[in-house]
C-alpha cells in the first residue's frame, strides 16, 4: 500500500487468504530463487502481515518486511514479535534499511500501487543499492497485459468463515482506464444467510493502481542494474503469456 492513509486498514487480508495452501504452492519457487543469492539476508517488499517472512525465516532466512500500511505492519508485529517489520514506502527503501541483502521479493500485486513510472523506478534503483552484487529479486504481480487488454473487471468471489455462523465475502472489482490505470474497488461483506438482510457491507474503499505491463517493469528493472533472469505466468513456475494469471519476474543485480 502506497498512499497518505491506510486504506487497507479496514480489511482484513489476513483471515481472506488461504495462506497455508498459498504458501505451500510458493515455497518452491521461493526457495529456489533465494537458495542462490549470495547472502540469506532478505528484503520482503509490501510484506503486508507477515506470511511469507515468517516462512522464509523458518527455512533459515534473515527476513526484513517493509510495508507501507501502518496496519499491516502492526498486524505482523504482533504475530511475529521477534521479527523485523519497517513501516515506510518502498521508494524510500534507502532510508528504511540498510545494504547488503542478498535477495527480495516483491508478491502479492504490491507494486501497482507506485502509479508513477518514476516511483517505480525509485523504488527499483534504491533496492538495487540494498542488494550485494549478484543479489536476486523474485516480484509477482497480476497480469495487467491480459486484465488491460481484455477490459477485464472483477476477481473471483472469495467467500471465508466468518464468526458466528456468519461468512465473509471478498469482492474485488476494477475500473480498468485508457492510461493503463486501474480503479480497484475492495470490498468487505457480511453474509448471514436467513438474516434480513443477508448481506451488509462492512468495508469498501476505492484505490488507483498503475497495471504495469511486462514489457516496463522489465525495461524499469533492467535501468536500474538488474538483468531479468526469468519470467513465469504463475507463482508455481507455468510459462508466462498474454492470458497468463500473473507476471512473476526473476531478475539478478548486475
């Protein structure tokens, strides 16, 4: 999250994520890339509440997590107190942590929220100084060339327990624009069924994202010092191409 006020304060991502099952899916991926960097000092990038650090410190990893939401770095805090989790934006990555790391990872769809091709590359050029020579960066994000050419609007449906017999409904629309901007509208749903009424909105918010395509953040990585390594369409390694459900990108500081 990357603006003047937490907009993801009210919705909890942490109880809409299956994240045992997400991170048994990632974790190969995850080693494999990070197995090869020259130190297990590791930056985690928009680490929202935490999971993929706690696993990376359980695979024998030295994790940071920087996050822009107040929010969400308290909710990691708290789960994992011994941890080291950094409220700041990542285009300021100079000032929140120190070099020598010699990996980061960037997943979750974090990085549409530097809406500015010069914040992104901000952000790519201060990791850069971060990283040790021939330090690796993995980055997920959606696949803003399929959503952006085919006009695409909405997410699929999540629907979680919820607490007293109630569940919760995860809506997730866009407003894709003509720039390649997209208007994501998150929204937070109580269901009770046989209630009146069955479904009350708990929280919705309405946040600009930049969808960047393949081919910039490629040409942003490699501005700013790294060569791209490998591209993927999915967290579990499946080629990528224009119908792809994500862009994941392997790139290695010259």
């Amino acid at each position: 999250m990357e603006s003047g006020r937490d907009r993801y304060g009210r919705i909890s991502y942490r109880n809409l994520i299956a994240w045992p099952e997400r991170l048994k899916r990632e974790e190969p991926l995850l080693r494999r890339v990070l197995e090869s960097a020259p130190s297990r000092r590791v930056l985690d990038l928009g680490c929202g509440t935490g999971e993929h650090a706690r696993l990376l410190a359980s695979l024998g990893f030295e994790t940071t997590g920087v996050d822009a939401s107040p929010s969400q770095v308290e909710t990691a805090r708290e789960a994992d107190p011994g941890g080291r989790y950094i409220q700041g934006s990542l285009t300021a990555l100079a000032d929140l942590v120190e070099p020598g790391y010699g990996g980061a990872l960037c997943v979750g769809n974090t990085l549409p929220h530097l809406t500015e091709e010069d914040d992104l590359r901000r952000c790519f050029g201060s990791l850069a100084g971060r990283l040790l020579p021939g330090g690796v960066f993995l980055l997920q994000i959606l696949n803003y060339d399929r959503i952006l050419d085919r006009g695409e609007r909405t997410f699929p449906v999540l629907v979680r327990p919820g607490e007293d017999g109630t569940e919760t409904v995860f809506l997730r629309l866009m407003t894709p624009h003509a720039d390649g901007r997209v208007t994501f509208t998150p929204a937070n749903l109580c269901w009770r069924p046989g209630a009146e009424p069955p479904l009350e909105l708990v929280s919705a918010e309405e946040v600009q994202l930049r969808g960047w395509r393949r081919v910039e953040v490629e040409a942003l990585l490699r501005d700013a010092g790294f060569d791209v390594r490998e591209t993927f369409g999915t967290m579990t390694g499946e080629p990528w191409s224009q119908t792809s459900a994500d862009l994941v990108v392997v790139a290695q500081r010259r």
